[in-house]
C-alpha cells in the first residue's frame, strides 16, 4: 500500500517540553487508524504536525511520498474539527455552509455551477441532512452540526479525512449517522484517521489502533475485533496503561500477560 502520511523521528516542542518526542508513524491509503490517547498526549499536534499546521523540531514528513514541504494536492485531504467557531454568528443556511467551506482551489471559480450544487446535495445526502439544507446552521443539534462540517469535507472531494473527537458529546442517533457515513468512505477505499478518546462506534471500523503516551507512541497494533466491542478496557485509551502485548490487549488466544 502507499502510505499518505510517513513521519519520521517526528519531534514538536512547546516551551522547552516535549509534546511529541521521536515518533514514527506511517499510514498508509485505505487505513482506518484510529489515534488514541489522554488530554496532552499529543494527539492534536500529531495531526497538526502531519497537515504541516505545526512545524517539526527534528524529524522528516512525506506526504503521498512527497516531501512535506513540495506537497501541493491539499485538495485531497480534508480536516474536520470538533465544531464550526462561528456557529451562530452569521446567518447562513447548511447548504450555504457546507459549498463555502469545501471550496478548493479547483473549485473557487465553481461557486454555483451545476456540478458544485450536485456535490453539495451529494455530500448532504450522505450524512442525512439534505431535507435541512435550508435550515439555518444555529438551529442544528450539535452533533448535526458535526454532519454539517463532514459534508463540507465530503463535498470538497478529498479522499483522505482527519476527524478530530467527532462523536464527543454527540448523541447515538448522530454517532451512528457519523459512523455510518465513514464506513461508506472505508469501503469505497478512503482513508480516515480518527482523533478521539474512545472507539466507541468506530469499534468495528478500524482497522489500526495507535496510541500517544505523553508524546510518544506507546502503542501501534491491529484494532480489537468485533468480540471485544464493547469492552470498556478497549475503548478507553486510559484503561490500556501500560501498554499490553496485543494478545492481552486485545483478548486473542494464546497471549501470555507475562
């Protein structure tokens, strides 16, 4: 497989400390890799640090085996964060949010042709908000905002999606709208990687598990199978200190804890 993202001894300091300290990480296309850890593990500025949002203390990045620096085809890989900042403070419809957000240097002469408006309906369509496309934003739930913000990313037409906690404080019915949608991305050959604090609905998508450790990576293995689903001790990142050999961790046979 081609790898999108190759960090190489990756190190990023704040003040003299280390946030992230000799990390190698390779994902390659088609990954579900889901990136696990506690409060100033490091999570974030791994993802910043691999969108070149974060500069790099030491190390080496390649993007689609491109060195960082001359990569160029951002338009093909999309940031979702936790929440749209100005939620509220303009008054604009969801179908007006999600064609000005996913407007890429492809598509800036594109404003409402017939294509763009197609790859909006397209994109609302997958998360199950088309019938609210002319609701204004600021009258959605939270986690229908959190759809919103995909939409846009669905729509921009990247092929590569870094979601940043998108089911915290999201309720079931959303979290499994969200999810749902990423397993149609996974099947159709996307790759996604997922920031967050549990696996929660995303149990039975990934396909890799890493784990942060105060900047470090102390775990770098197959996701738990369907068995352990709803196992707490899997799906909280907290509960798996120290780091376990997969065979514990994961609960498959012939495993010795010792």
């Amino acid at each position: 497989m081609r790898p999108i993202f190759s960090l190489t001894e990756g190190c990023v300091d704040y003040d003299g400390n280390h946030v992230l300290h000799d990390v190698d990480l390779t994902i390659n296309r088609g990954e579900f890799v889901a990136v696990l850890g506690d409060n100033g593990s490091g999570k974030t500025t791994l993802m910043r640090a691999l969108l070149t949002l974060t500069p790099l203390d030491h190390g080496y990045l390649t993007i689609d085996s491109v060195p960082a620096t001359r990569f160029r085809e951002w338009n093909d890989i999309a940031y979702v964060p936790q929440r749209l900042l100005s939620a509220g403070a303009v008054p604009v419809s969801v179908a007006e949010v999600v064609a000005t957000t996913s407007i890429s240097s492809r598509t800036r002469f594109q404003w409402w042709s017939r294509a763009r408006k197609m790859a909006v309906r397209t994109a609302l369509e997958q998360v199950g908000l088309w019938e609210r496309r002319n609701d204004r934003l600021d009258t959605l739930s939270g986690g229908q905002q959190r759809r919103v913000l995909i939409a846009s990313a669905l729509a921009k037409g990247a092929t590569v999606f870094i979601l940043d906690e998108p089911t915290a404080g999201v309720d079931g019915e959303n979290q499994e709208m969200i999810a749902g949608t990423f397993r149609l991305i996974r099947d159709q050959g996307g790759t996604v990687i997922l920031v967050t604090h549990e696996l929660g609905t995303f149990t039975d998508l990934a396909t890799r598990v890493v784990i942060l450790d105060h900047g470090r990576v102390s775990y770098d293995g197959p996701a738990p199978g369907p068995t352990r689903a709803h196992d707490h001790g899997v799906h909280h990142s907290e509960d798996l200190r120290p780091i376990e050999p997969p065979s514990t961790l994961f609960g498959t046979a012939g495993g010795d804890a010792s």
